[in-house]
C-alpha cells in the first residue's frame, strides 16, 4: 500500500472511511496478485478519518455494497465522496443494515408493512418478501438508540405490536440501544441507572435476527398497546396502516 498526496485521482472513485484506527481489507474469495500499480490507495485525512481512491469501480462497488463492515466488532462507516468537499463537513453516521420481520399476520398486506416500516427510516434502499417473513435494507444511524419495533393497525385489525431483528449486529448497548459500546461503558445512562436496569436491561440479543430470542419488549408492548396513540400514518391504494414507534428508556 502506497501513501498518497491525494491529487491525480481524476480517473478513480473515491470513499471515505471512518474507523479507529487503519485497517487492511481483503476481498473474500480472491487473491492478491502483485502489480506495479496499486488498485486500492489509502490516505489518512483526519482523525479515524480516511480517504480511500478505488482504481476499478467495481471494487468501490463490492465495498459499498457489502455494508455494513466490521473491525474489532466495531461497525465502519463509508459513503461514497461524489465531489470535493471540507473534511470538517464530513459527517458519517449511517450504514445500511438489513433487517428481518417474521410472524407477519396474514391480515397485512406486506408490501403495505414494509413500505410503512421504511418510511420510519427514512425509505427502503430494498426489500425481499417471502411467504412467512420480509427483509429490508434500510440506513441505520448509528448515532441513535436501535428500534426494538413498532405498533401497527388496519381498519381490519387492532394494533399489533411488530418487533425488529437486525441481521450482522455488531456490539450494542443493552442499556440505551446505541452501538459501539457496552452497557458498562454507557455513557448515555447514569451509572445509578446501569446498576438498576443491569438485571433486566431494556434491550437485548433478541434483536439479533440471528438469534432466536423473543424479545421481553414484545410482552410489554403488546400490554400497553391501548395506551399508546398512533403517531403517524401510511396509507397506499385502500389500505391504511397506523404506525406508532415507541421508545422506552
């Protein structure tokens, strides 16, 4: 790997990497095959802040597109530099993540559910609908509290609760829900409040779509669903489906 001034890129694509510390990637299932001009040139330009310069495109692709990466159980945040801009307006804090939704009722329409799911996140980059669960990519700020899952209802059906599961999760809080971090190293929440909600913290692998856990916020949600009020609407051809997204500490 060369250093690099950053000029002369004309030709390549670039991206900009956000990790602690640099890293080297390798592309599974291929081999590295010496050549006298470099194919992938990283340079640091501040900090955990990189510049990456792609000489074939369709390496950038493979790197974009097989998000979200990892490095000491840390996600890495890229995004795609499309013109020159200051690095102190660089803001990364999102990635995509697929997310998966089983039991769906059949009274649902699933195109319906997956559009409204999305809109809470900003839109679907894309979905996959199978007969006894969805898949959809959404981008995930990494910045706020995970969502465990949201209320949802047609003019057929009363609210029902619908959790999330999030396929390759890195390491999370079980405390406030962020990642890059453990609960003991919250330091979103008071340590008075880690010591009482260390036993029965609110979140949990039950968001991992690994795993098979079912999440004690699914109980308590479907309890308080006649006191929460719908906070906003999707409505698509005849149907309409009333989404409320609720956050507990």
């Amino acid at each position: 790997m060369e250093e690099s001034s950053g000029d002369g890129r004309e030709r390549g694509e670039e991206i900009s990497l956000l990790a602690e510390e640099l890293i080297m990637l390798s592309v599974k299932g291929s081999r590295v095959v010496p050549s006298s001009k470099p194919t992938l040139i990283c340079t640091m330009v501040g900090q955990n802040l990189f510049l990456m310069g792609f000489e074939l495109a369709d390496d950038l692709e493979l790197i974009l597109e097989g998000r979200p990466w990892f490095f000491r159980n840390s996600v890495i945040l890229f995004d795609r530099l499309c013109q020159a801009v200051d690095r102190d307006q660089i803001r990364l804090t999102s990635s995509p993540y697929w997310m998966k939704i089983d039991s769906i009722s059949p009274e649902f329409d699933k195109k319906d559910l997956m559009h409204a799911i999305g809109a809470t996140f900003g839109g679907v980059l894309r979905s996959e609908i199978n007969e006894d669960s969805c898949r959809l990519r959404v981008n995930l700020d990494v910045q706020r509290p995970l969502r465990r899952g949201i209320f949802v209802s047609t003019n057929a059906v009363s609210k029902v609760w619908v959790p999330f599961k999030y396929e390759n999760l890195s390491m999370f809080c079980f405390g406030c829900g962020r990642l890059e971090h453990g609960l003991s190293n919250c330091t979103q929440l008071t340590p008075e409040r880690i010591s009482k909600i260390s036993e029965t913290p609110p979140y949990s692998l039950a968001l991992k779509a690994e795993s098979k856990l079912f999440g004690k916020e699914s109980i308590k949600f479907n309890a308080w669903i006649k006191k929460v009020g719908a906070q906003c609407s999707y409505t698509r051809g005849e149907k309409a489906a009333q989404i409320s997204i609720v956050e507990v500490a």
